[in-house]
C-alpha cells in the first residue's frame, strides 16, 4: 500500500460489522450499522503545534481504537475501503 497520511491524521480499516444479534437474530445488510471500531493501518508523523514543534501521536500501527460515529472520509486504497481521521477523531485505545 502506497499512502502515507499527513500530519495528524490516521489511517483506519473498519471493523466487521456484525451480522448477528446476541439474540441470533440476523441483519441483513441494508440494516447493518457501521461500527466505530478498526485498527490503526497507517499514522502521520504527528501534530504540529503553534511553536512549529512537531508531537507525536498518542496511537501507532496495530492500535484497535474506538473513533466518533461521524469520523473521518471513507477512501478506496488497492480496492480496501479504509477510513482517514485526524487523531482528535479517535475516542481511545481497546485493550
């Protein structure tokens, strides 16, 4: 994969939306609400501060994070529908 985000902004791949309720009862796909979970895939080289000082990002490559439902623009990247946000965008960090 060839992009690197700028800045403050991450690189995110959804997690699967579940076709299940913990009921067994099954969504069919028109009904599935889009999670507000993925995993970090690619990260910027951090915020810029008014001094000019550059701050690394609290997350890195590999964090499951949990991001605002209206987060990010949806991008198509080696036919992958990934997610790009700024890091202010992402709730925290699971586990």
């Amino acid at each position: 994969m060839n992009f690197r985000p700028l800045h403050d902004r991450v690189l995110v791949r959804r997690a699967e939306a579940e076709t299940k309720t913990a009921g067994g009862i099954i969504i069919p796909g028109t009904a599935e609400e889009k999670p507000s979970e993925g995993e970090i895939v690619a990260a910027g080289s951090g915020y810029i501060n008014d001094d000019g000082q550059v701050r690394a990002l609290d997350v890195k490559v590999g964090d499951r994070v949990i991001f605002s439902k209206w987060a990010g623009t949806e991008v198509t990247i080696d036919g992958e529908d990934l997610m790009v946000m700024k890091e202010s965008d992402i709730i925290g960090i699971v586990g």
